[in-house]
C-alpha cells in the first residue's frame, strides 16, 4: 500500500456504494475504481478489494465489537464513522495489518469528515481501535461467525438445516473461496491441475486456490476452461444430454451451463430475456470457441418449434447460496424478495414443463439456500401437475457429493459441503431437482 490513504478511502467508498446504494460487490468496485482512476495502483486495487470483502464477510461481527466498546450506540447518522471503524477493525484482526498503520489511517479519516460531529468522534475512534488492538484475542474469538447472517436469514437456516449445520455454514462463508474451472476436455483434468497449480475434484473440474487474475492464466485466451463453482457444474451434468441431444437452456447466462451441454456436443438453444447479458454469454461463448442459437425473450412465454428432449431451467432466485462469493448478497435481500421470487421460479417452472415431452428430462435450479425456492417449489409442483415425476439423484452419479443427496432424490449442497473428504475450499449452496413428464 502507498503511504497515504487512497487505498482506504476507495475502500469507504466501495463499502459505501454496497451498503448504502445497495450494488453489486463487482459493480461497486468497478464503479470505485472507474472513480479514483490512476491514483489506484495495482496493489491498491487489490488492497480495496480484499479489504471491502472481508469487511462485509465479518460485517457481524464487527457492528457487535463496536456496540460493545461504545456505551453510546453510532446512529445512522454515524454511519462513516461505523464504516471506517468496520474497515479498520478488519484490518487489525483478520487481515493482520499493523496497529499504528490501521489505527492512524482511522483516525485521520475520521478527521477530514465534512460533518464536524463525526470529526469530534475521533477520540472515541481511537480509543476503541486501541482496546481491540490490545485484546486481540479476545476480540477473534468472543464473537460467533453466526452474527454475520442477518437474524431473518439465520432463522430460515435453522429451520431448515439446524443449528449444527448453520454454525458450520457460518465459518465457512468467512473464508476467501477458492476458485474452480470446469474443462472442455474433461479427460484432461491432471494436466490441467498441474498447468493452473491445483487439484482435480472428482467431476472433473479443476480447483485452484489464490488463482490470480484469470485472463492472465494459461489456456484462458485459447478457451480451454471457464470459471464456475464445482456446485454450479452439477445440473448440466445431471440433466444427462449426450452428443447430439437438443438441450434448451432458460435463463442461461453467462453460459457456464450452456459451455458444458457444448463441450458434450449437444445442440442448445439458449434463452434469456436480457440482451445484455446475452452480450456477455455470447463473448464468452467466442473465447471457447463454441456457438449455439440464442433467444431474447421471457423463459415464461418461449415457445419454441420443435420439443426439447432435455431443459435446464437455472432460475432467478436470491443467490442465499452465492455469499462465499457475494457477502453482499445477505445485505441485499430479505424475506418479501424470498416470496416475489418464488412466484416468479414458480411461473417459469409451469412454462417449463408446458414444452417439456412426454419422456423429457428437465433440471430445476437455484443457487439458493432457501426452502421456498427449493423443496417447496417441487413439492408444490408435483402436487398440482399429476404428470410430472421426479426423477432420484442417486450416489453413483454424484461423486464425492453423496452428503448433498436428500432423502427423495434431490440435492442441496451447502458451502461448507467439500467435494471430496481431502479437498477442502467448500463449495457454493445449489439446490436441483431433476423431474421428467409422463404423459400430456
């Protein structure tokens, strides 16, 4: 890091376009880095990122470690000052930056604040940072990882999982993920394992921790591999298309799916209603060398000419599952968003199975950890469509995963699920359900 603070005021300020202006952690940090332009380094880049996502992992946390030093509670009205202490307090505990570094560039920030009641807080700033400095390892540890998932969304968990297995969640959306690559050629797995510096996981993909910047990998500009998390690689593999089989694909950007059914040599149609998004699917589409036919238009009123044998229906849902990743997606949705997505994965599943034939397969999707856009979307399903049938996701097909498999033949793997006993790194909480239609 450079000896002024730039670093740390482009951190505020991604922390700050997340929270308050509610956008994407990867929009928020282009946005960020668009701003300060030139005066970012490289390594501030870098620092601004890990910085701005660790902070929101722990987010919990640390508003618990500041209440708990304050005998006043920080109003909305100090929301800076909250945020600079979150992000120094990050810096002094998990990322084992130097005291009078974290401490002083915290201090001095709260000093150049506009508002002068937040420039009469750095005494309090100061004293606080200093407590936790001393009693660091009091503060690593009299803090649960649990209170990083807003209540609403812990009460959900343990509804569904129990307490045991959330705990274990909990710890494991704290560290930084690795990063997986599915293959074009599959049976290249070990060399490609030994080219990226990881390992090869029992379906085939490749894990790599501490990657780097992808495009500067071997094999990316030659379109030898795509990123996509070793959960995500589960439901085009499970849908079970061969070479040849017509494969519709609904929702299917960015096309990770889609890349998967391709290298098998199936013929797919991809539909998506965003053709921005269809924009970026098809670049990535070119760099691996793959071309299919792609739609615009709503997945819920496609009506395609000739049947498809095989659908993959990965729906909109509230990316719960995706926070090993996104920590921002926790502090974006709440329980009305649970119910107005349902409504909408429930519409695209009855569209779904209305041009599915009689004998098709169709894969249901969501990157959620949420009953309502899982089991009880399928239980509600087979309930009023007496011709639809599930399909059981048995052992054998699954690898490595078989702790994912539910009792009826559905699977939900969780982030602290690794892909095999001796591969740690976790994965993302997908939820499938593979379903086939038994008469018009």
């Amino acid at each position: 890091m450079a000896n002024d603070l730039i670093g740390r005021w482009a951190a505020l300020a991604f922390l700050e376009r997340i929270l308050d202006e509610h956008l994407p952690l990867d929009q928020a940090f282009e946005q960020t880095c668009r701003f300060y332009g030139d005066k970012l380094t490289v390594q501030d880049r870098a620092f601004v990122r890990h910085l701005g996502t660790s902070c929101l992992r722990h987010l919990g946390q640390l508003d618990a470690m500041i209440n708990h030093c304050t005998t006043t509670k920080l109003t909305s009205k100090k929301k800076t000052v909250r945020n600079i202490l979150r992000l120094a307090i990050t810096q002094l505990l998990y990322m084992q930056v130097p005291a009078h570094a974290a401490v002083n560039s915290a201090v001095k920030m709260t000093d150049k604040q506009k508002n002068s009641s937040d420039r009469h807080a750095k005494g309090m700033v100061n004293a606080i940072l200093r407590r936790i400095d001393r009693e660091q390892e009091k503060f690593s540890t009299k803090f649960s990882p649990g209170l990083n998932i807003p209540k609403w969304l812990k009460a959900s968990w343990v509804a569904r999982y129990g307490s045991g297995q959330v705990d274990d969640m909990a710890v494991a959306l704290l560290a930084e993920p690795p990063l997986d690559f599915s293959l074009k050629d599959q049976t290249a797995a070990k060399q490609w394992a030994e080219k990226l510096g990881g390992i090869e996981l029992p379906n085939g993909s490749v894990r790599v921790e501490k990657a780097g910047p992808v495009a500067q990998l071997d094999g990316y500009e030659e379109g030898q591999w795509w990123v996509q998390d070793t959960a995500a690689s589960l439901p085009a593999t499970l849908l079970g298309a061969k070479s040849g089989d017509r494969v519709l694909d609904l929702c299917a950007a960015p096309g990770g799916k889609t890349a998967q059914s391709l290298a098998k040599g199936c013929q797919v149609t991809a539909v998506d209603q965003s053709a921005r998004r269809l924009r970026r699917f098809e670049e990535n589409m070119s760099r691996l060398g793959f071309s299919c036919e792609t739609v615009v238009t709503d997945a819920a009123t496609y009506s395609p000419d000739e049947p498809f044998p095989f659908i993959l229906l990965d729906a909109p849902c509230s990316s719960t599952g995706t926070m090993r990743r996104h920590p921002e997606v926790s502090r974006m949705r709440g329980p009305l968003d649970i119910t107005a997505l349902a409504e909408i994965q429930k519409n695209l599943l009855d569209a779904a199975i209305s041009i599915l034939p009689v004998g098709g397969r169709l894969i249901y999707c969501v990157c959620s950890l949420q009953t309502e856009e899982g089991p009880d979307q399928i239980a509600a399903l087979l309930s009023r469509n007496e011709k639809i049938q599930r399909v059981p996701i048995t052992a054998d097909e699954l690898t490595g995963f078989g702790q994912a498999i539910m009792d009826n033949g559905d699977v939900q793997t969780l982030p602290h699920h690794n892909p095999a006993a001796n591969i740690p790194g976790g994965m993302d909480g997908f939820f499938i359900s593979r379903l086939t239609k038994t008469s018009d």
